[in-house]
C-alpha cells in the first residue's frame, strides 16, 4: 500500500532505540530472525545496555540448558533471507549478552544460579554500570563473595539491589563509600540489619536519596539511626519487616522529613510467634524493584 510505512525501512537509530527496550529474550531470540536490517541493529552496543536477565534463566525462553554450557545464538540472515545459526560460538547467556554489550552497559540484572567466573567476567566488562541488581546466589558454595572486590571498578554505580544478604551488607557499603561517588539507591530485603550494617547506611552513604528494606529483620534503634543519619533520604521502604511497629509515634515523626516514608505490615518481635519472627524474611522479593 502506498505511503504505508516498512519496519524493516526505519532508521538505523530508531530500531536500536525501540530494541534497547525489548528485554533480553526477544533482543537474542526473536528481533535478529526478523530481517537483515533488524538483525544488523542488534549488532549495536546501544541495544544491549539494559542487561536486564530473567531471575530464574532456566526457566526462560532462553536455551534450556546447564547454565556453563549455554548456547549463545549467533544468528544472521545469509544472501536467500535464511536464518544461519551458528553451533560453534559456545558460551554463556551471561557472557555472550555481556560481549554485545561492548562495555555500554548500564544495567545489569545478574540471574540466579550465575557461575562465579561469569558475575566476574560481567562487572570486569561493564564498568559504565548504574544499577547492579546481585541475588543471594552470588555467595557460591565455596563461601567465596567477590561483590566487594568488584565494587571499585563500578565507579559510576547509583544503584543497588541485593536479596538475602546480612553480614556482606557493611563490606559492601564502605566500598560503596570509597569508590561510588553517584550513589543513591539501595535495595536489600529478606535480610538482617544489624547494628553496625544501620550505622554504615547513616554515615557511608551521605546521598542516598532512595532506601528500600523490606521484610527484613530491623530492629527499631537501628531504624531510628538509619533515620538520624539519612538527611537527603527522600524515598523510604521498610514494609513488613520485624523488629519494630508501623504506628510507633515516634519512628514516624522522625521520618517526618522524608517525602515517602512506607512501613506497612512492620511489627515488633513481641508480635510474632517463635516460628514466624524471621518467616517474613524467608519471602522472595518483589520483581518490582527489578525490572524497572
């Protein structure tokens, strides 16, 4: 039909604007089997600097298998319009995402179950990351953590996601402090807060705007120096956690200054039974905070 508009025509930048925007599913699996010129706009680095992965990659539409032995796809259209796969380039979801990224890379969701050697290869190869999101996977059966040592090649760093950590949560903010200049979110939930971890969150992070600790263990007097500390804090989270009450007068006047203050669902210790105090720590987290 005449006038009628050809996908396959659009402009180079707006193909690589609408596929940045696809998820890495239909980035890798479905985009590049359309047409030569859609495929070619995969090709761009600018596609590939939301490396937002599935949580659970087995269970993706990504290639079902172990994890070390993934099939990268690498596809292209030949001469006929045919879709070529090649079986040789054998490497890891992670990796291979990571190396089309070409080291633009602003965000990254790492997956569960992610092999030490790839979270390392990631946060070698994306040093422009704004927002790292680590699940409680990252600490591997060898009781090795690498997050901190990581953390000083993340110069740009604003944000920061992390599920089911405790005791790592005070190494990773003092690397924060000395290394992240920009940083101003952090998200960790079904986790302990401790007395030290609340302190380093007051004085380590003198511009977090944004914090986000649900269904965690809190107790009130680490809460309340979390408060004290935090004079830029504009968004705050701590719903259903343990360790102090929702309408406690006091904990509300001192996060008068805050601009959202959320607490729905916290309760004092006294108010669970000795099987449900840390129940609410044993919940997943929201994918909310991922996938934004």
């Amino acid at each position: 039909m005449k006038g009628r508009k050809i996908w396959e025509n659009m402009e180079m930048d707006c193909l690589v604007n609408i596929f940045g925007r696809v998820g890495i599913e239909s980035l890798a699996l479905d985009v590049p089997f359309v047409c030569k010129s859609w495929y070619k706009a995969t090709l761009n680095p600018l596609c590939w600097q939301s490396l937002n992965f599935p949580i659970d990659l087995r269970n993706s539409r990504l290639p079902n298998m172990p994890i070390e032995g993934l099939l990268w796809i690498v596809v292209h259209p030949d001469d006929r319009g045919s879709v070529v796969i090649n079986p040789a380039n054998r490497e890891s979801v992670v990796k291979g995402a990571v190396n089309r990224s070409h080291r633009c890379a602003t965000r990254l969701v790492i997956p569960n179950d992610c092999s030490k050697k790839d979270i390392i290869y990631a946060l070698e190869e994306c040093p422009l990351l704004k927002l790292l999101s680590i699940p409680y996977s990252a600490i591997h059966e060898d009781g090795s953590f690498i997050i901190p040592s990581m953390i000083n090649k993340l110069k740009n760093l604003e944000a920061l996601i992390m599920r089911r950590f405790s005791k790592e949560l005070e190494e990773i903010i003092a690397q924060i402090n000395l290394h992240c200049k920009n940083f101003v979110f952090l998200c960790v939930t079904n986790a302990e807060i401790s007395s030290n971890a609340a302190i380093a969150i007051a004085t380590l992070l003198p511009n977090i705007k944004y914090l986000v600790l649900t269904r965690c263990v809190l107790e009130r007097r680490n809460l309340v120096t979390i408060l004290n500390g935090g004079k830029k804090l504009k968004y705050v989270d701590v719903s259903n956690c343990n360790g102090f009450n929702s309408d406690d007068e006091e904990v509300l006047k001192l996060a008068s200054h805050v601009t959202t203050f959320k607490c729905k669902g916290s309760r004092a210790y006294d108010d669970y039974d000795d099987d449900d105090r840390f129940g609410i720590c044993s919940r997943d987290v929201d994918s909310d905070y991922c996938s934004d």
